[in-house]
C-alpha cells in the first residue's frame, strides 16, 4: 500500500476464495466501514449515503472480465477523501 | 580481408607499428632517461590515441553501412579488441615513463630482471599482424602464452622487492620499482586479450585459452587424432549456470560429435560422477563421457553428442502424433527409472528452504514481489514470509516415503528425443541424486508453463504434455501408496514457479507464476492437519 492512500491487491483465486473476500466487503459495508491495511499502513472507507455503484462484464473467447466499482464522496464534516473499491475478476 | 573497408587495414598496420615503437622508446627511456625520449613518448601516445579512434570509428561505421559475412564479422570485432588491447599497452608505456621520475636514481632498477620483459613484448607484439593473416593457430596460442611468462617474471621480481621491503630498505625506489614492473604485468594481460581476439578469428568462437587447452586435451585424450583445427565449434551453446558448452565437430571421415563442457571444477566433476552412475544404471540413457580434465578451479568433460531434438523443440514443432509418441517414450522411461531405482525409506525434502536460498535474486529482478500482511475488512492475508514458513511446517510433517535416483534439473530442454530411435536421453546431470522424484515432477511441470509462447495452440500443447505428466507421476503415486504426493506437489510447484520468476522479465507473466506460487502456498497452509490429506493439487493453475 502506498504512503498516498492506495491499497492494491493482486492475486489468483478460485470461486471459494473470492467468496470470502467479498463477503468481507459485504460486511464492511453493512456496518459503514472497510479497514484495508498493508505493510502496517492502513486506509478506513466509511460507505454511506448515495454512492456510484457499476458493473462491467468483457467476454472474448475464452477470456471473461467483470468488474464491480463503487465510488463515492465522504460527507463534509469527515476528511475530504475519495474512497473507490473495485474488485476485478 | 579488411581491404574493402576504407584503409582500415592499413590504420591498424601503423597502429601495430606505432605501439612496437612505442614499447622500444619506454625500454630505451628506462636504461637511459632523456628529456627527449620523455617528449617522443608522450607524443607518440596522443598518436597512438588517434589512430584507436579512427580505428574505432571505421569498425562501427562498417557495421553500420556494410553488409558483412559471419567472417568479416568476426574480423572486424577481433581487430577492435585488438585495438583497444594495443592502446591500453601504449597507456601503459606512458606510465612506465612517468613512474621512472619517482626513482631517486635510474639506475635502481638495474636491480631487477625487466629487460627480458620488454624484448618478450616487443617480440610478441610483433607477431600480431602476421597470425592475423595467417590465421596461425600455433601463433595465436604463443601470444596468449605470453601472459603466464610475464606473470612469472613479475612474481620473481615482487618477491625481490617484498624482501627489501620487510626490513624496510630504499622504501620509496622499491615502491617505485614495483609499480613499473606491475605495467609490464599488465601489458601480459592486454597481449592475452590479443591473443584470445585472435583465437576467435581462427576458430570462429569466443574461447578462452584455458578453454581451449581443455578443449585441446580433451580430444586428444579422447583419440581424435591430429589438431584442433580439425574440429568445427558448432553452435556454442552459451554459458549455463557459469559452465561454458559447445558442440565439437571432427571433420574427419569417421567423425563423431561431441560436447565440450567447461567450469566450475564442483559441478563439472558432479556431472562426470552423475554421467558414470547414470550409466551404469541404465547404460545409454544419458551421453558417454569421452574424456574428463582438471585444471586448477575448473574443469572439462568431453561427451557425447545425442542427436534427436528437446523435448520442448517437440512441442513447438512436431505434428500431434509425434509429440504424442515423444510423451508416451519419455513416460515409460521414467517410470522404467522411477521402478528400478525405487527405495523405501522416509526421504525429508527441502523444497522450501531452496525458496529462501534463491529469495534475494528474485527480489533483486522483482522486487515487488515480496508481499507484506495485508487485511481486507475481516479477511486477513497473510505475508509471503508468513507462507513460507507454514509451508516448511507442512514439508517437515510430510517427507517422501521413498527415493528415487533423480535428474535433479528435470527441465524439459534437458530431455532429448529422438524420433529415428525411439528413445529419450537425459542430459545435464550435475544434480542427480536418490531424492524425492516429485522434486523432477515439479520442475518438469513448471518448466512446461513457463515456455515463453503465448500463441493459443502452443499453449494447449503444454497444458496437453502438463496433464499427461501429471496423469502418469499421480498414477505411480497411488500405485506406490505415496499418499502425500499432491501435498508435496503443491510445494514443489510452488517453489518452482516463484523461483523461475528471476528468468522471467515479463512482468506480466513473472506476475502470473507469482500469483500462482502465492495461491498454491495459501491452499495449502488454510488445511487443518486433518484436512490436508485430502489435499488435491489445483491442476487448472496451469492454464494460461
């Protein structure tokens, strides 16, 4: 995770696997809140209100691609970041 | 034979002439300094500094403009080596002169031997254009001999010194004396480089003179009668783990082919044992060993040479029915091995800790790929270094139940087929021991994957040759009761997939073997100890 507030993660998974991490974020947005931490670096989304929700799905051949995006802005009174997560699979 | 190329022959005929004169002017300025022979030095050099610009100039325009043949090639890069050892030696001859101005008087180094020195170098350099043209074998080698003879009389003069020196008498004309001396040391190193850019036109290779005396012993030892000019040195094959390989061809009649191999004396002389070994278990599955040298630190061994193609080379370029056949030969070979050589008794494997052997020549091409914990809301990840070390866990609970006599570097170009004779060879041996035989099964399926070709039907025949091997070692497995087989699989190809990332530049597909070694480390340290016999190894990893 970098020092500008970017967490990335890449890495090769089966069906079960993938599961877990997206019931991982399920839950954090349920409670209104996804810790994402790295190396001893953290970054804390706080999902709420009205926020960009897109899906995109490629398919070529063999080759498939969807990707989920949600993106959204903090409320004034909390620190003015933009928080995004984008699983690709 | 440089004629065509605009008067570079005759540039570097007066470049030769230039550094003689040059070397006699530094002998005359030593026995007798004279401001004017000190003048005539230095400006001799700043000539000798023009003529290697031109000289180097002529040589890569010529590259640029000129269609050469693999001979004028070769011409051209040996007279360029030449040149630039030519003016190192003029350099060397200025300092020489500067260095006698230290002295208290010239004549202090009339206590040492360097006369014989200058004449062997002047004599040598003499030499030089007529081997050339020549294309004096003989001629080339006595140059580079010259090297070993000033080395010698170097030695003789610094133990001199050194004596003078411990009880400390004229320290300051000793130091002197020693720094002269050591130019004309190092003039043996330049005339060796000449002589080695020599060999090169002669023999048509880059060879180094130990090389080539090992080359030469070698054949002679192994009965070729005659020269070494009656071999041709065929596709050197390049330099493989720090060994030099080459493909020598007799052109006599009765000509028989063989492998010329040199270096590191510990792994040359573990293929000779291994070559012998694997021959008398299953004689003529591995090349005959012809003749074996030592030489100081290295050494060389003379074998024979297996015609047939890799077993890779079957993959790319045979049709399905001969790859096919080519898998089914290789199988039934291995299992014949496999079968003979079987030994139960319980074999601890060190899969993972070769991980932390190869760890910082990985992360010195891929730095990144070292990942730190991480955690994703409630979902930990853990740190490569933390899988690790589980996975040492595992191998130390799971060792093999038998051995095996193994290849020990079971890459898939180190298995030769041959169509004509229905057979498999094995070439490469220097790791071969009784281990544990999933350590080949690992590196022979990684070795497939990484085959750098992205072309769909490429691919599918990997993954077909991958499948099929797996298909087989599972089988031996289940009929061996080895029950642990997919557990260690799966640290073997995880092991072999991270580590073969330090060959790969392609950062996406290094990126993939990395992801793929990291997944099969996860699977495997999630299992309870309960769980993990029933650990199946994930063969689709190698679909790419």
């Amino acid at each position: 995770m970098s020092q500008d507030g970017k967490f990335e993660f890449e890495s090769v998974q089966d069906c079960l696997t993938i599961q877990k991490y997206l019931e991982a974020l399920q839950e954090g947005f349920l409670q209104g809140r996804i810790v994402l931490n790295s190396d001893g670096s953290e970054i804390c989304l706080n999902p709420g209100g009205f926020m960009k929700f897109e899906v995109s799905v490629k398919k070529k051949g063999a080759e498939n691609k969807l990707v989920i995006k949600v993106s959204w802005k903090d409320k004034r009174d909390e620190p003015p970041a933009t928080g995004e997560i984008s699983i690709t699979s | 034979m440089l004629k065509s190329i605009d008067g570079l022959d005759e540039n570097f005929r007066f470049l030769i002439m230039e550094v003689q004169n040059q070397i006699k002017a530094t002998y005359e300025f030593v026995l007798a300094p004279t401001p004017s022979t000190y003048d005539k030095i230095f400006s001799k050099d700043d000539y000798i500094d023009n003529l290697k610009n031109v000289i180097e100039n002529k040589c890569f325009m010529t590259l640029n403009q000129t269609k050469l043949n693999p001979e004028q090639m070769k011409y051209l890069r040996a007279v360029h080596v030449i040149t630039i050892n030519l003016e190192r030696i003029g350099d060397y001859c200025v300092n020489i002169a500067k260095q006698m101005g230290y002295l208290t008087t010239p004549r202090f180094l009339e206590n040492f031997d360097y006369k014989d020195s200058f004449l062997k170098i002047h004599a040598t350099i003499n030499e030089i254009l007529p081997v050339l043209q020549k294309a004096n074998l003989s001629g080339a080698l006595s140059i580079c001999r010259m090297e070993d003879e000033l080395d010698g009389m170097y030695k003789e003069n610094f133990d001199k010194i050194m004596i003078h020196l411990r009880i400390g008498r004229n320290v300051e004309d000793h130091i002197t004396s020693l720094f002269i001396i050591r130019y004309l040391e190092r003039i043996g190193d330049s005339l060796l480089n000449i002589g080695e850019a020599l060999l090169f036109v002669i023999i048509g290779e880059r060879i180094k003179i130990q090389q080539f005396q090992a080359l030469q012993r070698n054949l002679s030892k192994s009965g070729l009668q005659g020269d070494v000019t009656d071999v041709d040195f065929l596709g050197i094959w390049g330099s493989r783990s720090g060994c030099r390989i080459a493909r020598v061809e007799e052109k006599s009649p009765q000509a028989r082919n063989s492998i010329f191999k040199e270096g590191n004396l510990r792994k040359i002389r573990q293929e000779k044992i291994n070559l012998e070994c694997w021959n008398e278990i299953f004689p003529g599955l591995v090349p005959k060993v012809f003749s074996y040298q030592e030489e100081g630190d290295n050494a060389s061994l003379l074998t024979e040479f297996l015609s047939g193609c890799t077993l890779d080379e079957a993959i790319f370029n045979a049709d399905g029915e001969i790859l096919e056949n080519a898998l089914f030969i290789f199988e039934q070979t291995v299992q014949h091995i496999w079968e003979q050589t079987l030994s139960r008794h319980d074999m601890p494997t060190n899969m993972m800790r070769q991980v932390g052997d190869r760890m910082s020549s990985i992360l010195q091409v891929h730095p990144e790929f070292m990942r730190p914990a991480m955690g994703m809301g409630s979902v930990t990840i853990p740190s490569l270094g933390e899988l690790i070390k589980q996975c040492m866990d595992i191998e130390a609970r799971y060792p093999a139940p038998f051995s095996v006599f193994i290849h020990g570097d079971f890459n898939i170009n180190n298995i030769i087929y041959s169509h004509q004779e229905q057979k498999v060879y094995f070439i490469d041996l220097h790791r071969s021991q009784h281990a544990d035989y999933v350590q080949d099964v690992s590196v022979f399926l990684v070795s497939n994957f990484r085959l750098p070709v992205l072309e769909q039907e490429a691919r599918e025949r990997i993954t077909r040759t991958i499948m099929s091997f797996y298909a087989f070692a599972k089988a031996f497995a289940v009929e061996n009761r080895d029950e642990s087989f997919d557990i260690r699989l799966g640290l073997g190809v995880a092991r072999s997939l991270y580590t073969s990332t330090r060959f790969e530049l392609n950062r996406s597909f290094a990126q993939s073997m990395y992801n793929r070694s990291l997944f099969l480390m996860e699977r495997l340290a999630e299992q309870s100890p309960q769980d993990l016999t029933n650990f199946t190894f994930p063969l689709e990893i190698f679909n790419y």
